[in-house]
C-alpha cells in the first residue's frame, strides 16, 4: 500500500517537515508487537518531499521500492508545493491547460499534487493499494490537544497585553530574535520565506528514513 499525507505549504515545507518529525516523534511512545507484523518500520515515514528540495523521482522511485518489497508499505509526508515545477511542466507538455489564480499562481487545488505523486509512485513501485489524505482537513476539524490549548493561550494572553500597551504587530515566536514570543513588526512579515533544510533535526530525520538530503 502506497499512503501519501499532503499537508499545506505552497512555497515553505516547515510544516510537513515539523508534521512529519511529530509523528515520528510520537511513534517513540508506541509500543510494537513485530510477532504479529506491528512494527515501527511499517508505521514509519519513509519519505518528506518539500518545496525547496529538488527531487529525483526516478531514484526515490528506485530507493522506495526496496522498502516496499521489504515491508510492503510505503508513507510519504508530501508539502502541497513540492515538485509543483515538474507537474506543471510534464502537463504543458502534454498540452494541458494549467489553472492559475489572479495572481498568477498555479492552482494546487486543481493540478492536485498527491495525486500526482500517487499516480508517478503508484506504478513504479508496484503498489496494489493507494491512499492520498490531506492533512489540513484533519487538523482543521480535530479537537485542540493540550500542546496547541497551551499555545493559543500564551499567544492570545500576550495580544491582549500588547494591544492595552498600543504595541501593534503579529503575535508569533521570532526566530530573529531567539524564538521568544512576541509582536512582531508588520513590515517584517512576509509570504515566501523558504524552509532552511539544513536544520539539523530535519537532516537528521532524513538520514534516519534513509532518504538524501
């Protein structure tokens, strides 16, 4: 079986990479029962595709297909921007039409990209069962567990205090200025920012699942 989680991120793939290690993270807590063909590796992530990595398709194609014969299932965490490029360039070839918006952007809602990915895996890796969720369905409509209860109220908490000081800005954790909680100014807030793959807990879970950096 062929899973393929696709989780928001048009231009940045933080939250697929962070999605991805909290998982993986969580999977540390289960306990697994291998005699009856419970296992880790199984549950495991096997791949995270994001925007800002080039990705080889035949060569994970070729990498993950080992994986599959081995265990017989295969977990992609797949940024909803990523391999936009080539989807888009393999659908002009084929003189389709790409849907944009008004400014110009593709629209991913349309070109569908796990999907795609699905459909290019799908095959190449000889899988019987394919599967596509989207993650932010399922966040959207889930219950706020104790980590984001704690969050919001820190953040909400804060707002408050800001805006009875007149201190205007977008309450976040700055990662200019030591992950501290604070407003942050309007004219730093900007779209685009790209994901630093070169984070070191993410290069570290790439090298765990095996996948190149």
């Amino acid at each position: 079986m062929l899973i393929v989680h696709e989780v928001m991120g048009r231009n940045c793939g933080w939250l697929t990479g962070a999605t991805a290690k909290a998982y993986r993270d969580w999977l540390d807590t289960r306990t697994w029962l291998p005699e009856i063909g419970l296992t880790r590796e199984a549950w495991d992530v096997h791949a995270v595709y994001v925007p800002e990595m080039a990705l080889d398709l035949d060569a994970e194609a070729t990498r993950l297909k080992s994986v599959m014969d081995t265990i017989g299932n295969v977990t992609i965490f797949l940024s909803e921007g990523a391999g936009t490029k080539e989807i888009v360039a393999q659908m002009e070839a084929a003189g389709e039409e790409v849907a944009r918006d008004a400014f110009g952007h593709v629209r991913l809602d349309e070109i569908n990209p796990g999907a795609w990915f699905a459909k290019q895996f799908a095959a190449k890796l000889g899988a019987e069962k394919v599967m596509v969720q989207k993650s932010g369905y399922f966040s959207r409509s889930a219950a706020a567990n104790s980590r984001d209860i704690r969050l919001i109220k820190s953040m909400t908490d804060l707002a408050v205090d800001c805006a009875l000081r007149g201190e205007a800005g977008v309450i976040g954790h700055d990662i200019e200025r030591g992950n501290v909680l604070r407003a942050i100014e309007f004219e730093r807030i900007a779209g685009g920012k790209p994901f630093d793959t070169g984070e070191p807990w993410f290069t570290d879970m790439l090298a765990a699942i095996g996948q190149s950096a």
